[in-house]
C-alpha cells in the first residue's frame, strides 16, 4: 500500500541533520519563548505572508522610531512635572487626577504606558494598521514635546 505524499512536507522534513517536527508549519505566535530572545528578524520563504506576521526583532528606521515614542512619552511626563512646578495646570483630565493621587502614581502610570505602547508596536511590526498607529503616535508625543518645550522656554522668559 502506497502511502500519499504530505503535501505540507519540505526540504527541511528530510534533512537528516534536522530533529523534530518542522516547527515552521505554524506562524510564529504573538509571545512565545522566542519573543525576547529569537533570532527571527523577517519572513524568509517566498510562500510566507507579506504582512500580519510576527518576528523576534525590530530593526531600522522602524526600531529607531519605536524608541523615540517611548522617549517622547518620558518627556512629556517630565516636562509635565517641571511646568506644575512652575505653576502650570495638567490639561488632561485622567492625568491631573492621578497627579492629585501622588507624583508617583502618575510617572508609574506614564512609564507604564510607554512600556504597553512600546511592546505593542514592537511586536507587531508588520501589521499595517500597527504601523499606522506607530506613525500617529510618533507624530502626537513629538508635538507634545515640542510643545512643552516652547511653553518652558515662554516660562523661562
């Protein structure tokens, strides 16, 4: 009795120094144990989807502007602390609440949002409406920051 061929076989399957299962048959997962220390950097086989895959790294002009929205954001809040001592006010609502809380309480919860927006945008590099949210949020925390630094350079004068 013939068996019928895997379709799904490759190269791979029959590479005697491989062990296991081709462990390429399933997309790379969202997390995985991979996600801080893999080596996948992009798709490598023609047959591999264009977008909406995940990888183990950010690289370039896009890591680079990952970075700065994280930076941005830690501006802002800084900036935002040196303006209230001055004597400025907190435009937005939620954070001057939790300004009223405590300092601290406001930095944990702007670090920790950078850090969320930072793993979120990092991890899904190549899914276009990702990027696109990326693109805003770079746009957004620079105005922001180069707004805080006009109104510290006013408050200078």
């Amino acid at each position: 009795m013939n068996a019928e061929p895997n379709p799904h076989a490759s190269a791979v399957d029959s590479d005697p120094c491989r062990r296991g299962p081709d462990r390429r048959r399933r997309p790379t997962p969202l997390l995985s144990r991979y996600t801080f220390t893999g080596r996948r950097r992009h798709n490598r086989r023609g047959d591999d989807p264009a977008s909406g895959y995940y990888v183990d790294w950010v690289e370039g002009n896009y890591r680079s502007a990952v970075i700065a929205v994280g930076i941005f954001i830690a501006l802002d809040a800084l900036a935002t602390l040196e303006i209230l001592s001055r004597g400025g006010s907190e435009a937005n609502p939620l954070m001057a609440r939790l300004l009223g809380h405590s300092v601290w309480t406001f930095l944990i919860v702007k670090f920790a949002g950078a850090f969320l927006a930072i793993a979120v945008l990092a991890i899904h590099r190549h899914f276009p409406n990702i990027r696109r949210l990326g693109a805003l949020l770079l746009a957004a925390y620079g105005s922001i920051a180069l707004y805080h630094l006009l109104l510290l350079v006013i408050s200078a004068l």
